[in-house]
C-alpha cells in the first residue's frame, strides 16, 4: 500500500501518518466547531464554554482562544507551504508523490554521504598518484641544488663545492 494521499485529495484532507498532523488536524476540526458554536448563549450543545466564568477572565480566555487560533491558522498556513514545497521536490527529482518524506530524504541523506565519501577517497588516491609522479620525477631529473646528483647509486657529491 503506498502512503500519502491521491491526486485527488485534496491538501488539506489527508490522513498522515505523522502524529503531529493528525494532532493538528484533530484541533483545528475542534476549534471550527467550536467557532460554530460562538456565542450563541443557548444551553445544552450550543451553550458557550466560557459562559460559566467570571466575565474579566472569559474575556481573557476570549482574546487567549482568539490569538491561539490566529496563530494555528498561521502554523497550517506554513505547513500547507511545506507540503507544497516537498511536492515540488518530488516532481523535481521524478519520484513518486505518495513518496514518504522520511523514505525520500533518508535515500538522499544516503546519497549525499556516499557521494562526499566517494570525492574524498578519490582526492586521497590523486594526491598519493601525485606524490608517486613527483618521487619519480625526482629519480629521473638531476636536482639543481649546488649540483646534487640523485641516482641509483646514491649521491654524487663531485660536483659540491665546501
């Protein structure tokens, strides 16, 4: 079964299987009913839940639930952004848009790493190919320090004045 939702589903309809946005999509469910609910003052279902406090603190607990909902409608804004976000990731990279994020970006953690892994083995094996070219540069070349010769036989000092 693949995870995620359909094309047809819309954004804001879809089951996740992250707690967070289950949590979210649970309150923000709750807090438009009770939204509906508002202050209609009528008793059993429609009875408004701030009715039985004093009216200092419901008007506090008013401006409290108020600000809390502008900000959740702010927090859905953002996380209705990311999902586009990551949408747009996946059809960036061709996969699949059911793709779970945490499969996608465990594959392109493993990637990354391997790659980084990869340019450093390969930096190590040009230096070391490097360093075998200049040494046998070195053993064909007659050094040019006060007429040192390297050789197979060793040193030739003939040429060095004391």
């Amino acid at each position: 079964a693949t995870r995620g939702r359909s094309r047809q589903e819309p954004l804001g309809r879809r089951q996740s299987s992250n707690p967070l946005f289950a949590e979210l999509s649970n309150h923000k469910l709750k807090s438009s009913k009770q939204r509906d609910v508002g202050d209609e003052g009528q008793g059993g279902k429609g009875e408004n839940p701030l009715a039985s406090f004093p009216p200092a603190t419901a008007k506090d607990l008013a401006s409290l639930l108020s600000e809390a909902t502008e900000r959740l409608d702010a927090l859905e804004g953002k996380v209705k952004g990311a999902r586009k976000k990551y949408e747009d990731l996946l059809a960036y990279f061709c996969e699949d848009p059911a793709l779970d994020p945490q499969q996608f970006f465990s594959t392109l953690h493993s990637f990354v790493s391997t790659f980084a892994e990869t340019k450093k083995r390969l930096a190590r094996i040009a230096a070391a190919e490097r360093r075998r070219q200049q040494a046998k540069d070195m053993r064909r070349a007659p050094s040019q320090a006060g007429g040192v010769i390297v050789g197979q036989g060793g040193l030739d000092l003939t040429k060095h004045k004391p």
